[in-house]
C-alpha cells in the first residue's frame, strides 16, 4: 500500500523532516483532483466505527475490497506536537495505486531542501520564518456525499 499524506508537517512527523532511516528524500506529489476524488469515493476508513459499518465483519469485508483506505491523524504543528484537530492519510492499493502511478500524478518535486530548511530555522528557535516557509495548504471542498462513510 502507497500512502498520500496531505499534510505537509504530518509528512515532516512521518520521515523526521527527512533524516529517518529509508525517507531522506521528500517529495510533493501533485495529483488530480477527480483522481483523489475517486479515491476518497471508492476508501474505506481504517478503523471500525460501528454507527458507519455495523457489525466489525461487515467491515473488515468491506476493508479487504476497498482499493483505498482513509486514516484520519492527528495534525501537527512545527515542532511536531499533535494538534486537536485531524488530517487525512490516504492509502492506494490495488486497482487505486494502479491508476495513481499510471493516471492521477500530474507533477513530482523534490522538497527535500525545503524541509531542511524549515527544519533549521525550527531548531534555531525561528518559528515565524519557518511557517513562511510553509507550502500553503487549503481545505478541499467536499460534497457531504463524499465524506459520508469516511468520517471517524
């Protein structure tokens, strides 16, 4: 399974800005968005909620078939410290990874310097100039339709 992580500081929380063993290269995938959509419309979410899926076999069934799953995790903020509210993960398997790899990527860059950078000033007790840093990142509207099933 391939995970796409939104969240640039999550992503920084998962590779230790770059420097853990095997994740020293970072880089931003940019993908279509009727690509993520698809995605988000065909996920399951990663953990059973009851209200949602009922009964825990019903939903491990529905895990096994579903060519995405969405994890919801803590954000977090520039000193890696988890925020109140949740960011998405999205995990590709399958016939999702497939059409991830072959369809929805429209740009690869490597963000690596960036987070270096970023990394430096945060321990250099410089968080204003570290946030400015930052790639923005903006909510993506959705229909209620598409988040229905994937709410935690």
């Amino acid at each position: 399974m391939t995970w796409i992580k939104p969240s640039f500081l999550w992503m920084m929380y998962r590779c230790g800005w770059g420097t853990k063993e095997g994740q020293e290269t970072v880089l931003a995938i940019e993908i279509d968005r009727e690509g993520f959509l698809w995605a988000l419309r065909n996920a399951c979410l990663s953990h059973h909620v009851p209200a949602l899926h009922g009964d825990r076999a019903s939903w491990k069934r529905q895990l096994r078939q579903a060519p995405a799953r969405v994890q919801w995790d803590p954000e977090r903020d520039l000193h890696l410290n988890p925020l109140p509210h949740r960011s998405l993960q999205l995990g590709l398997a399958g016939e999702a990874a497939a059409r991830y790899a072959d369809e929805w990527i429209v740009g690869i860059e490597d963000v690596t310097p960036l987070a270096r950078e970023i990394h430096g000033l945060v321990r250099t007790g410089q968080p204003g100039s570290a946030a400015g840093l930052l790639p923005q990142e903006r909510p993506l509207g959705l229909d209620d339709e598409v988040l229905a099933g994937l709410r935690a």
